[in-house]
C-alpha cells in the first residue's frame, strides 16, 4: 500500500466519519465497539471521537440490539447495528427478516426503517463452522430487505454512506479478507443505493465473471491469471445484491456468450445459482456458447483443520483452472 | 400425561376470579374522568364485538385476537400518555390503538383489508399502526416489538424531550429471550421505556401455570433491577394510578419499568370462539367466573354506587356507540381494496428513478 493508498478497514472507518460528523441522527450500536479489536480497523477509536453515547457497546444481546435499532430508526434515527462476525447475527434474524424488511409493506408505506445491519464477514484461520459464514443469499432472498456487498475501499465507504441515507433497511456486508485491499479514494460520495447498478470491473470478450463482495476480488485477480493465458474476461461486481441489477449481467453475458460466477456461499440455493437462473430465463437459446459453471463453496460446514479448509474456500487458482477448462 | 398445577399461584387472589369483583375504589377520581374510562372501555368491547362478528360473517378472514375483558389496561395505561409517546404492541393490539384514540373506521378497514385502514389494507388486524396518536406499530410474532420498544426509549432518551416508550405484550411474550435481552438492555442503558405485561393467564391453548414456575410476570423485572409493580388489571383506576407513578418516574430519567396488569380474555386465543374446547384447562365456569371480574361492570357499578350513572345513562351511552360504530362498520364494509400496485410499490420505501 503506497502512502496516499486507504485500505478497505480504513475506508469503512471513513464512511462512519463522514456519516457521524454530517449527520447527527446517525449512531452505532453493537457488541465490541468499544474495542481495539472486535471490528479490525475499521472502526478504530470511534467512540472517543464521537462520545459512547453515539458509538454503543452493548451486552450480548444480538436480537435486542437489531430490536432497538429497528425501533430508534422509526422515530428519525439512522442507526448501524454492527455484527462483527455474520454466524452471531443469526441470533437476530427475527428483527432483520421478520420485522426490519416487512414493516414498509405491511404498514402500508407509512413507516420505513431505515436502519442498517452491518454485518461482517470473518473467516479462515481454522474458525470452523460458526465462526465462519457467508450467508447474504439467505438475506438477498428476502423482499424489502436491500443487500449490499461492497469489494473496493471506494465501495466499503460510498455505499456505507448509501446504506445509511437510505430510508429501507439495509444488509450492509464486508469481509474481512478484503480489509488490507487498497486503492486512492477520492472525497466520499452521497450515492442514492436505489440507483446503484453493477459494476464492471473490467472488459472483456471471451466470458463473464460474476462475483460479489470478496468473490468479485478473486474474480479480478483471476481474469488477470487468465489474460496472460489469453482468456479476455470480463468481471462484473453486483455491488448490491437484492434488489439485483440484472440488466447488467445479462447485457454482458449476451456479448460474452460464456458465464462463470463465484460465489463465497453454498451451493444449492444459493446467489451463483440465481444468476444462473436468471440468464437461463433471459438469454436467448443457444446464445451461451459452453455450459455455465459456478464455483462456490462445497455443501459444507467450514471445518477447522488446516487441510480441509485449504480445500474449502474458492481461489485464484481454483477460479483459473475451472474457466479455462469450460472455455476448452 | 395430563399436566396438573403443582405450585400455588404467586398472584394469589389477583389470579381467583372470586376475588376483586367488587366495584372498583373511585374515590377522588373525577367524574368526567370516570366517564371518559368507561365510555373508552365501551367503544373498544363493541367494537371487538363487531369484529367477532365480521370473523363469523366469513368477511374478516386474517386471524382477530379479540381483547374483551381486558379493555382496563389500554384505557388506563394511555390515560398517562401524549401523541408524542412512542406505543409498540402485539397480536391483540385492537385496544391499545383504540385507548390512545386510535379511529374506529381505520381499524374496521384495516380488518377487513381495505385502503382506508390503519395499514392501508397491507396488515389486517395483526399489522396495526397509528402514528398520528402515538401507536407504531403492532406485530404478532410474539415479543418482537419489545425490542423495537426499547429502540424508541432510546430515540425518546437522544431526543430528551420527555417522551417515553412503552411495550405492549402478554405472559407467553415474557417466556421469550427476546424479553430478557430487552429488559436487561433498557436497564443498562436507563431508558425511559414502561413494560406493559397484559397477563391474561394464558398463551393460546396453554395456561400460564403449564408454562412457567409462578404467575407473576413482574419477578423478571425485578431479577432485571427493573421497578416492577404488579396490579389488578380489571380496575381501570388501579391501572391508570400505578402507571402515573411508573410513567413519572422514567420521564424523569429513572429508567424502564414494568407494569403486570392481571387480566382475562372472554374469547378464545383467536377468533370470536371461547377455545373452552381447546384450552387443556379452560372451562365455561372458569370463564363466567371471570365475567364476574368483568372491568366494565365494576366500573359502572362502581360510578352508579357513587350516583354518577344511571341504568338510563348507561344504556344512552352504549346505544350510542354501537350506532356509531355500526356506522363505521358499514362504510369499512363498502370500502375500497387497495390497488393490485400496491403489492409491489410497497416493498421498499424507495423506488429506482
């Protein structure tokens, strides 16, 4: 990282700064914010900046604390409930599934929450199976819910600020293998979430990468591999993931006439299957050129021993392997 | 194996309906207030009356849990609250809208799904919100606005204006661990929020005596360092007084507190039946028992002893609302069903340019 760099961790950091020095209304809340370490980086002495009355350690009480900050969000608030590791905030799903994404609609439009739940993506270093998860398919299935998965430290912070602003309630997910990626950021920007779109990371002709979150920076490092192979790939990154932009990836994939999507959840049921789905419904028959293939996690429990989970989690090279044989 | 009551009840006479049938103390009480009580306690019966009707009729088909019998805690809760209050309820929350003045036709339109309701026809009766009189929101799944509460103590507590919250929910909400992180949440962090636990003795089909070691609900507050008092919940008076005082007290920044009312539900879990058929222990003389306990009666009784009613009085006051509710009930009847758009316009408040 070169000195005017910001690494993701950082820029999420950013995002919360910019968020509580503009907007008063805005307040954290959540389990290990008054640590060091429970969040990486990413949210380093904010509690001394902005006062503990803004920055909230709680008990450990994950379904109170998405509760309140549902409840604090209906009356003009906009608070982040922050789960520092994805598995915990299952004990929540109540607030998040049942209450924050229903309420818009089954109220009739007269209330929104706009609250954010942000969750963290912590993996790796034999945490095994609960400590471990990336659940946002399960999330992304859910109306009313809005699912972000930002991969770039420009995202982590801009879409934090989307999130935020925005008068739905929001899945805000990072990932902790993505906290030392980093790039110059720009000022922060006010972006409305509702008009986000795909990104595409990169251009190319000879097939489409799909991935979001971590799996979109796996797909870039990929495409890279394959270009010295010859392979021109383009790489979309959802960005968001319910509502999902399929404009832009059926667009691509009608042009590159080949799909691969990597995806850092399970196999059945899961976000590489839906886009599959979707570009099967849409695309004309025979517009893809080889079968589409999808690489994700195997229909398993993360396990702990350092051989098994070698062979878990998807890589570059796992990635570059499997494009180059479907594009055989 | 058929469960049996192995322990005496720690609610004691609060829990028999042979006790507190008498009519309740009014004593300096004023009149007009009195009336106003009874005529709210009225309005709420009638009406879920009509709705126990409308559920017969094959006209309201979402599930109705109906609170009659249970009209004194609503009615005296919200006598010591102001729109600015932030109200959360449950699954049986027609009467908490209707005690804070909630409106009678929005309620009826929104039972029977119309775009007048309270909802805008998207909730039925389990989906309930009034924010113009301080009711926001109301949900079945049971304790889930507990939380949500306490999330509006502490909007109430940034905003420092006075306000408070205050949690609607019944005894099988208080099995719920969602309950004690909430309790021990708003305690640790002083917010001014007034638990209201409607204890009815009864969660669906199961009474509360096959389903926790004592009665008393209030023992959890207390474990939770919580000002907990518990009272008879058919004496509108008795409730309005102890809520005055715990009310007070958290708008002074005393922190949350909890009210237990003791109170009984005519009807069955849901719908307009009397579930004496389904409940393992609930019988047609445990019911009539109640009756005897009824929260109306002994109010009037109690004003009539103190010649501030008469039978005629009486009748004028609930002839009058059932004419005006049958009204209510004939226009929510002719009301329009939303539009086929709203099915997807409402699923985010914001929408793509």
């Amino acid at each position: 990282m070169s000195a005017s760099e910001t690494n993701y961790g950082s820029a999420i950091r950013a995002g919360f700064e910019y968020l509580l020095s503009s907007y008063p209304k805005v307040f954290a809340i959540g389990q290990g914010l008054w640590s060091p370490w429970y969040v990486g980086n990413s949210m380093t002495d904010l509690d001394r900046k902005f006062g503990r009355d803004r920055i909230i350690d709680t008990p450990v009480s994950e379904l109170a604390c998405t509760g309140a900050a549902i409840g604090a969000s209906l009356c003009g608030y906009r608070p982040i409930v922050v789960h520092p590791r994805m598995d915990f905030m299952l004990l929540a799903v109540d607030q998040i599934v049942n209450q924050a994404a229903k309420w818009s609609h089954m109220l009739g439009g007269q209330v929104s929450p706009a609250v954010t739940v942000r969750a963290i993506i912590n993996r790796g270093g034999e945490q095994g199976a609960q400590h471990s998860q990336s659940l946002h398919a399960w999330f992304a299935h859910i109306p009313g819910l809005r699912v972000v998965m930002p991969s770039t430290p420009t995202d982590a912070r801009d879409l934090l600020i989307a999130s935020v602003l925005c008068d739905d309630p929001v899945l805000y997910i990072d990932d902790r293998w993505l906290y030392e990626r980093s790039e110059v950021l720009a000022p922060p920007r006010e972006l409305a979430l509702r008009d986000q779109r795909c990104a595409i990371r990169r251009s190319g002709r000879d097939v489409t990468l799909v991935g979001a979150g971590y799996s979109a920076f796996l797909c870039e490092q990929a495409a890279d591999q394959l270009s010295a192979q010859g392979v021109d790939c383009e790489v979309i990154d959802p960005r968001v993931i319910n509502p999902l932009d399929e404009a832009t990836i059926l667009a691509s994939v009608n042009r590159t006439r080949a799909l691969c999507v990597v995806d850092g959840g399970w196999r059945n049921s899961g976000f590489a299957g839906e886009v599959l789905a979707l570009t099967a419904e849409a695309l004309e028959l025979g517009t893809l050129r080889v079968p589409p293939i999808r690489i994700t996690l195997p229909d398993a429990p993360a396990p702990t021993s350092k051989t098994l989970e070698a062979i878990y989690y998807p890589t570059v090279e796992s990635i570059v392997a499997a494009v180059a044989n479907q594009l055989r | 194996m058929a469960a049996k009551p192995t322990r005496p009840s720690e609610l004691g006479g609060l829990a028999d309906p042979a006790e507190f049938t008498a009519p309740i103390a009014i004593d300096g009480v004023e009149p007009e207030t009195l009336r106003g009580y009874l005529r709210s306690m009225l309005k709420i019966r009638i009406v879920e009356e009509v709705v126990g009707e409308l559920v017969e009729r094959g006209l309201a088909r979402a599930p109705c849990h109906l609170g009659i019998g249970q009209e004194a805690v609503a009615v005296g809760v919200s006598a010591q609250l102001e729109a600015t209050d932030r109200v959360f309820g449950g699954h049986r929350s027609h009467a908490h809208y209707l005690a804070l003045g909630g409106d009678v036709y929005r309620l009826l339109a929104e039972i029977l799904g119309k775009e007048d309701g309270t909802s805008k026809g998207m909730g039925g009766s389990m989906h309930l919100h009034g924010r113009e009189v301080g009711f926001h929101g109301s949900v079945p799944l049971v304790g889930a606005t507990i939380p949500i509460a306490v999330g509006a103590g502490l909007a109430c507590k940034m905003d420092g204006r006075g306000a408070i919250a205050v949690s609607y929910f019944g005894d099988g909400a208080a099995e719920e661990g969602v309950f004690h992180e909430s309790m021990n949440l708003a305690a640790v962090l002083q917010l001014p929020v007034l638990f209201v636990c409607e204890n009815n003795l009864y969660s669906s089909h199961l009474d509360i005596g096959l389903r926790q070691p004592s009665d008393r609900v209030a023992r959890y507050g207390e474990a939770h360092r919580i000002s907990s008092v518990t009272v008879d919940g058919n004496d509108v008076v008795a409730v309005e007084s102890a809520a005055s005082e715990l009310i007070g007290a958290a708008r002074r920044g005393d922190g949350p507190a909890l009210l237990e009312a003791v109170t009984y539900r005519h009807r069955g879990h849901v719908g307009p039946r009397e579930d004496v058929d389904v409940g393992i222990r609930r019988s047609q003389s445990e019911i009539q028992a109640w009756k005897g306990r009824d929260p109306i009666a002994r109010v009037a009784n109690a004003m009539q002893g103190h010649e501030l009613l008469d039978e005629p009085a009486l009748h004028a006051i609930e002839a009058n609302l059932r004419e005006e509710i049958a009204a209510a009930c004939q226009r929510a009847e002719a009301a329009s069903y939303p539009a086929d758009s709203a099915l997807l316009d409402r699923v985010f408040a914001e929408t793509s340019a």
